[in-house]
C-alpha cells in the first residue's frame, strides 16, 4: 500500500465514521483491505481506491467501514459494568421510576458489535427487573456485524463462558444445520431493538432518554473534538441522574464535558440538570 493510498483511505474512513486511523495503523488497514480486495476480485489497493471513487461506491463505502471497524467482543465484558447495573443503577432507578413517571427502565448499547454486550444486559435486567418493562436499544455502524448481532446466534465456545443457569434459561442449543450454535430465546431477544447507526451524524431512530447508556471502547478510535462531541450526544440522551459506561481503556478526565465521574469508566449525570 502506497503511502497515497494510505492517506486516501485514512482520509475517506474519517470523512465516514470519524474513525481516525494513526500512521501506526498502517498494517492492521493493509490486512483488512485484503479482505475487501479479495472480495472485489482486485489486485491492487490502487485499483480498490478507484472503486471506491465510483458514483455507484456506496454500498462498497459501507463495506469498507465495516471491515475497518474492530469488533472484538464477549459476554459480559468488563464485568464491573454489569455489577453496578445490578447492584447500583436498576435499585436507584426503580426508586425513582413512580416519581419520574417511567414506563420502562431503557438501556443503549450505542457500539453493540455482534451483540454480547446487549445480550448480557438483557440477561442482567431480566434477572433484577422481574416487575418492571425495560427496553434496549442497540445500535452499531457497521451493517454486517449488526445483521449478526440481531440474528442472536453465539457459537458454543462464546456461551461456555456464560454461568451454566444464564446459558440454560437464555438460549437454545442448535441441533442438526445449527449444531454448536446457540439461539438467544425469544423472552431475552424481544427487549432488544437494533438499529445502523452512526453515533456522529444526524439522530437516532428513538427520542426517549436513557437511564444508562453503554459506550464502550469506541472513542478510543477518535481524536479529542470527535470525543467532545460524542459525549454531549450521548450526555444529552441520559435522564438527571442516568448513567453512561465507556470502556475501561477511556476516560473522560481530559474532556470538556457535563458529567460527574462516580467510578472510572462510570459517569453520571448530574440529577439537577
């Protein structure tokens, strides 16, 4: 890859998604674009720059973002999250629910990948939300890993890692085409509502604020104004008091930005504003 075409596809994939891809990237974007090369029939990065020039290369615009966007992920993931949701977040909610007039407690997963975060929160608030409806809405750039996401099928190795008691009571074991896959149930898969979306351009398919919000291990692929900016939308989706989760790798302590941090990787919003 010629250091043009580097610069081409750098440029393209910022203008895209806000993705910023550093010169020390360089490697991880030549092997992925072998995948897209591969499955264009082109021999050349130059030749797949072309084509991404093309008046008809959106849909290829779309693919090259996927292939681009990491999507590294497994059930329950940074488990600290999920524990504070349990112990912390849905008791203090609840507890205002009557008051604020909620109908429903409502999680976004704003970068769900293939779907272990929103299934794992949903496996959580089934398990301390047996009274009380709750909704998840989860969102991801990329068409592809979205389209895996709400099918809701885990290969056998991915829910060997769940507690025996959530594997049972949350999905389905494959049997003859689908031998060692796993279907999430429809009891769990009902709350969860998916969307493509890009967390930067225009709004999201729903208007209702949040109570919590995951962001995870998505703005460490942003410059700081693209960070800025991420966190006041999402700030902006959370109820007085709701609460945002960004990855353990992030912080928000060299930000401008609304929120209270209660512990790291969990931010509050303050409950006057």
């Amino acid at each position: 890859m010629r250091d043009n075409e580097f610069e081409f596809i750098r440029n393209l994939v910022y203008e895209r998604s806000r993705i910023s891809l550093g010169s020390d990237k360089r490697e991880l974007v030549s092997a992925r674009l072998g995948k897209r090369l591969r499955a264009t029939n082109l021999a050349t990065v130059g030749e797949y720059c072309q084509l991404l020039q093309a008046p008809n290369a959106e849909d290829e615009l779309a693919n090259l973002i996927d292939v681009i966007s990491t999507n590294h992920t497994f059930f329950f993931r940074e488990s600290a999250h999920f524990d504070f949701l349990r112990a912390v977040a849905v008791p203090e909610m609840a507890a205002r629910a009557q008051g604020e007039r909620w109908a429903q407690f409502r999680v976004w997963s704003a970068a769900c990948s293939s779907g272990e975060e929103p299934y794992s929160i949903a496996m959580t608030l089934a398990e301390c939300l047996p009274s009380w409806p709750w909704r998840i809405e989860a969102t991801d750039i990329s068409h592809r890993i979205l389209a895996r996401a709400q099918a809701g099928i885990f290969r056998e190795e991915a829910i060997a890692k769940l507690p025996v008691p959530f594997a049972r009571a949350h999905f389905r074991r494959g049997f003859g085409p689908q031998e060692g896959n796993y279907c999430a149930r429809p009891a769990l898969s009902e709350h969860i509502h998916f969307h493509q979306l890009n967390l930067l351009e225009g709004e999201p398919p729903f208007t209702e604020p949040f109570q919590v919000i995951f962001c995870r291990n998505v703005m460490i692929y942003f410059d700081r104004e693209t960070q800025e900016e991420l966190v006041d939308r999402l700030a902006r989706r959370l109820v007085p008091g709701g609460y945002l989760f960004v990855g353990h790798a992030e912080s928000l302590i060299k930000l401008r930005h609304s929120l209270k941090m209660i512990q790291p990787a969990i931010y509050q919003r303050p409950p006057n504003t």
